[in-house]
C-alpha cells in the first residue's frame, strides 16, 4: 500500500480524476502531517455524541475572549476529549470527566502525549484549559495525570497516532492494547476507496523482471544458460503452477539471510 502511494505520488500510476489520494499515500508511508490529521476527523463518526464532546484545543477562550463564549454546553458530557497539536510534530489530547458532590466538583484530567512533549511545551495550554475548567464548573477542582507518554516514533507517524488515540477515546477503547498489527488494521479501514483502488491495479503495472520464472515447462528458448553457468539447475513442476511463489520465498528467504544456499564448483542446485 505504501508503495502504490508512492506510485501514485510520482505519477506512474495515474489517479482518478475525483481523488488524489495523497492523504492515503502519507498514511501509509508514515508521513502524515497536521492537516492530514484535521482531514481524518471524519472518520470519528460513530461514537455516541451525546456523551462525548470532542474539542480542538486550539479554539478555547483565554480569559479576556472567556465572557463572550457559552461553555455550559460541557456539562451535558460524560466525557470532553480534547487534542491540541504543537506544531511542528507534537500532540497532547486530555481526556475530562467530572464528578459534582455538594462541596466541589473533581475533575480528572488524563493526558495522553506524543512527540517528546516537555513541560514548557504545555505550561501555556495547561494554564488556559485549567482556566476553561473552572468556567465550565462551578467549584471545579482539576487534577491532572499523564497516562500516555510516547516520545519515540512508534510504529507510524505523530499525527496518525494522536488520531488513533483520540479515535479509540472516543469509543471508550483499550489504547494500551496497539499493536504494529492493530495499527495497519486501523489504516486499511479508514482507506476504503483508496484500498479499491490498489486491489483494481493488481496485475496490470508493468514491472521488469528481476528473476525468470518459467511456466509450462521449461524449452531450449527459455534462454535460461546465465543461470546455469551460475550452477543453478532450474526445475519447473508442471501443471502445478506454484514454482514462482516458491522461486519468490525462496529467494526472499535469502535475502533476510533466513536461508544460506552456496554454489559448489562441482554440484548444481
């Protein structure tokens, strides 16, 4: 997939006229940026919004600007979930629950971070969500833990992991549970056209050969002597039609050094 988004991008394979792909490309090359991350919001839908609220956190009030906006509205959530990109490659998404009693109203705070994020990289944002808090809440008493810190690449890129996280917030999910495996799973669901349109393309991009396969047997024609002077023996099973797939793990077997195959003056393969 991430190949065929390299095609793509270099104009070798020609995209369809209504879709260029190129979000799908980065996603599977691991390169995805902030903007592609914004694109992806779509794919949220699905979690139940009458519990969650999902907030950039780029768009809260600071104190002067507080006045002139409603927040009331975060009561009616179980659940306020917000994500805040720090440019170039680093996120933070906060996930908010509160609990009123006649005294105060707790409000936990769990930070999910990704990207090497240090604490002069929040101070100013932790400052204005702390203040949005207490607008929201009346004797709020917010308190913060950090329960995700990922400040190595893991497994694909900043911005697709921060959606992935959020994602799996917003449906109550078991983030610790990711794995390299869950992560391409997430990224084949969420291209279904693009998908398509790499499984249409199958058998029909040229490539040049790198090692002859031979089908229906092998003929004096087959020009096949450069293997042969190079002491391999080449058999074809007839009628079978597995003997390039074997060819294939064989030689990929090789080329991980899984399997070492030698070749002795004397003795072909």
């Amino acid at each position: 997939m991430a190949c065929f988004g390299n095609l793509l991008t270099s104009n070798i394979v020609q995209r369809p006229p209504d879709e260029d792909f190129l979000l799908e490309s980065r996603l599977f090359n691991d390169v995805s940026t902030a903007d592609d991350f914004t694109l992806m919001l779509r794919f949220l839908d699905g979690y139940n919004k009458k519990v969650v609220k999902v907030v950039d956190g780029s768009t809260l009030p600071n104190t002067a600007e507080a006045k002139a906006h409603s927040l009331d509205d975060w009561k009616q959530y179980k659940r306020i979930i917000v994500y805040y990109h720090m440019p170039p490659n680093k996120w933070a998404i906060f996930l908010i629950s509160h609990v009123k009693t006649s005294q105060q109203t707790s409000i936990p705070v769990h930070g999910y971070l990704i990207g090497d994020v240090g604490p002069i990289d929040l101070h100013a944002f932790i400052m204005q969500l702390t203040f949005t808090l207490h607008m929201c809440f009346e004797k709020a008493c917010p308190t913060f833990q950090r329960r995700l810190d990922i400040r190595k690449p893991f497994e694909t890129s900043n911005a697709f992991l921060s959606f992935l996280i959020l994602y799996i917030l917003t449906r109550n999910g078991a983030y610790l549970d990711l794995t390299p495996d869950h992560i391409m799973k997430y990224k084949i669901q969420f291209s279904g056209s693009y998908r398509d349109f790499h499984d249409s393309w199958f058998g029909k991009l040229p490539l040049c050969p790198t090692h002859p396969f031979i089908a229906n047997g092998m003929d004096n024609d087959d020009e096949l002597e450069g293997l042969v002077e190079l002491g391999w023996t080449v058999v074809d099973v007839t009628g079978d039609g597995n003997c390039g797939y074997c060819c294939m793990i064989a030689l990929g077997l090789m080329k991980i050094t899984m399997i070492e195959r030698t070749i002795a003056v004397k003795q072909k393969f």
